[in-house]
C-alpha cells in the first residue's frame, strides 16, 4: 500500500522548518521581563507559515508575513529610538538663598524623523527642596525621590516641562541621575537608557545685618582706625635690608647675611587692610557623638554668613575656618582671608554645603590656623555652646596680642573665664526648616 502523498513533507517545508529551527536555537537572547517579544514568536510565525504552506493556504502565509513584519519593524525601531534623543535640565538659577524660588526646566528633544509613540522619564530629586507643579515621590525616610513623566514625542519635536522649586534648605543639592525609556508602536520591545550626570543648585546660609542679630551698628569687632600699614606680616616676607639697631634677632635673614658678609632682616609685607576671620563650630552638644541640633546649627552658619558679608562689604580681607566637613569629606573648611570680588561667593559656598560633622574640636582649629593667619586680623569664633577648652583658647590668643570676638547664642551657659574678651550673644531666633517646605510651597 502506498504512503499518501500527505503524509510526506514536501522538500520546500522541510527546508523551511530546518531554517526556522536553526535560526532560533542560534537567537536565544534574553529579552527582559519588560518586554512583549519572545522566542513564542519564532514558533508562532513558524506553525503559521508550515499550515500556510501545508493547507495551500494563502491567507496563513500573509498572516505570517505581517507577524514577521511586524517583529522586524518593532525591533527596527526601538534599535533607533535613542539617535538624536536628549535630555537636560535647565535651571533658572544654580545658586540661590535660602527661601528664594528657582525655576526649573526638564527638555526632552528627539531631533530625527522617527517619532516615539511613548518616551518614559524618571528622574531623582532631593526631598529637602519642595516642588511646585509636579509631584516626586519618596520611598520610606530616604532623602532621594523620583519624578516621572510619561508622554508621546514627535518626530523634531523639543518638548518642555516647567517646574518652580522652593529653597527651603541651606546645603548642596545633588538632582539625577536619570532614567529613558521607550520603544516600538506596538510595545514589543523596550530600550532604557541610564544618564549618569548630576546637576547640582547650592543654597547659600541667609544673611541678616548684624543689627537684626543684636550687635552695635559701629564697631561690633572693635575699632579698625586706618587701612595705613600700621603693622608688618610676618608671614609674608618681601625682601632683606641691612641690619639696623633694634632689629629683632629672629628677623635676621642668615643666608643673605652669608651671602653678603653682613648682617641682614627681613622686610615684610606691611598689612594695609584689616582682616576678619570667622571660626565656625559645628557642634550643638557639649558631646558630639549625642548628636546635633538642625535649628541651632543653621543659625550660627546664619550668623556665620552675616559676619563674613559685613566683612566684604567694607573690602575687609574676610576668611572662613569651620571644623564641619563637606559632603562627602571628612576634611574641614578652610577659606584663607581674601578680598576679591568673588571670595565672599566661594565662603558662602562652603557654608552652604557645610555638614553637623564635627571633624576636631574648634579650640584646637583656633590655636593650629591662628598661626597662619595676619597677625593683626580679628578672629571671631561663632558657636552654638560655649566650653571652658574653647574660653581658655580665646584667653591664650588675646594673651598673645591677637584680637578675639566671642558669638554665642544667648540660651547657651557661659564659664567662667570671658573677662576682657568681647561676647556678644545672639538671639537664637527662627530659621526656615526642612519639616516647613509644605508650608512654603
């Protein structure tokens, strides 16, 4: 009996299906669990061609061109979703004071003729900063959110969203890294893209005049008579001259002298212009390790920032020492006195992005860096509580000739020990905190 013509393949499927099959044992591929597409395909589109061919069946042979088209052109198409496709925020402002508003712009542009039929945007805010016209969402008591977006985006088409962000907190504030998505028309496949870059708005301290703090209008560090050199610094030597009578002998310069076959001193830089340097303790407890006080610290880096301004508004050499550490250092802030038309910017950076962190008690700052400094400069230091090694430091400095200036807060105990040093104590008053952003917006 002779087989049925049925039951035998005819060579053209059997080519087929041995194609088909090789084809997808060699396109195993990970497609991800966010996409539709899967190795399910390749059998579909097989089965359909074989019963089109098998049945003589020309509409399962058009059905399983339109699925492969299909699969070709969604997978075409995400492939090139992300050429020519940027984002980038746009501040406003990058640096701005605390309780101001800065605007914000997210621009998403697709600069091709393909459009994107959905395009997925998720970008990380900081929580401390409220913002107006869109809603970040947070995950437990983490200080990172997420904003995300989700639109259709045309072939040429920049597309831009406006956004106002209140600055109701003092410090660095870091936004991104983010996150694209998009893909085919029909949802097959999905490309994701990760930006890595930050952009960063730094929120200076609030600056008061020194009157709302509660010190004199004239004078409050002492009098300053003249900008005339009324004295030499020794730290910053200019040349030798021959020895004259009175000369101290640890001015002698001993290599000219060498040199020369007769005694020579050091000349100095006279200092023309007062100095003001500003010693800023970080610590709110007695014990550092107990922890801090958010309002306390704020207001003395307020305090902090309203001295440094008096300073650079009258040309004063104005430098900054605190014993808080940047974000992500443990090193301590160091600003040498300067004068130049943007040191007071680079001082209220560094308040800005100042942490609770204490890195060594301040007394010890105060005796190490004082040696470096002019010697006729006024050195302030600013602090939420006041000890006796801090009083005893002072004591030592105005011993030696070097004016002191005590700001503490007013509800803060006072040792005893402050004779002949000028205290003032300031009000602790109101500074904007994290927990009034919703009031603020």
């Amino acid at each position: 009996m002779m087989d049925s013509p049925r039951d035998e393949e005819p060579p053209e499927v059997e080519g087929f299906l041995r194609l088909f099959t090789t084809g997808v044992r060699r396109a195993r591929v990970d497609w991800g669990k966010d996409t539709q597409f899967s190795e399910a395909w390749y059998w579909v589109i097989i089965i359909v061609t074989l019963l089109g061919l098998v049945m003589r069946r020309d509409d399962l042979m058009l059905l399983a061109a339109m699925l492969l088209t299909v699969a070709g052109v969604s997978w075409s198409w995400s492939k090139v979703a992300f050429v020519g496709l940027s984002y980038r925020r746009r501040f406003g402002e990058t640096r701005a004071f605390l309780g101001e508003t800065v605007g914000l712009d997210l621009v998403v542009e697709n600069r091709k003729l393909l459009p994107l039929p959905w395009f997925r945007l998720d970008d990380v805010f900081p929580r401390q900063l409220p913002l107006e016209g869109g809603k970040v969402v947070f995950s437990g008591a983490t200080q990172r959110g997420q904003l995300s977006l989700f639109f259709f985006l045309r072939w040429n088409r920049m597309v831009t969203h406006h956004y106002r962000i209140h600055c109701t907190q003092r410090g660095y504030f870091s936004f991104g890294p983010a996150r694209m998505e998009t893909g085919d028309p029909f949802g097959l496949f999905r490309q994701e893209r990760r930006l890595k870059s930050r952009d960063w708005l730094i929120v200076y301290p609030k600056m008061l005049p020194l009157t709302e703090l509660g010190l004199p209008a004239k004078g409050p560090f002492g009098d300053v008579k003249s900008d005339l050199p009324l004295f030499q610094e020794p730290s910053r030597p200019m040349g030798v001259r021959d020895y004259s009578s009175g000369d101290r002998m640890r001015d002698i310069h001993w290599k000219a002298t060498a040199h020369c076959g007769r005694l020579q001193t050091k000349v100095y830089e006279p200092a023309t212009h007062h100095s003001l340097v500003v010693f800023l303790n970080v610590a709110t407890l007695a014990q550092a390790w107990r922890g801090t006080i958010p309002e306390r610290l704020e207001r003395v880096v307020t305090i902090a920032a309203s001295v440094c301004g008096y300073g650079a508004e009258r040309r004063w050499q104005v430098g900054l020492y605190a014993n808080g550490a940047l974000p992500e250092s443990d090193q301590p802030i160091k600003v040498q006195p300067g004068r130049s038309p943007n040191h007071l910017v680079v001082i209220l950076e560094q308040l800005a992005a100042v942490t609770p962190f204490a890195t060594a008690p301040i007394e010890e700052m105060l005796l190490r860096e004082s040696t470096r400094l002019p010697w006729g400069a006024t050195l302030v230091l600013v602090t939420a509580i006041v000890t006796e090694p801090q009083v005893a430091a002072l004591q030592r400095l105005r011993s030696s000739g070097r004016p002191v200036v005590l700001l503490a807060l007013e509800d803060t105990p006072l040792p005893d020990g402050l004779e002949g040093i000028r205290t003032y104590l300031i009000p602790p008053g109101d500074v904007l905190r994290p927990e009034m952003a919703e009031e603020a917006a």
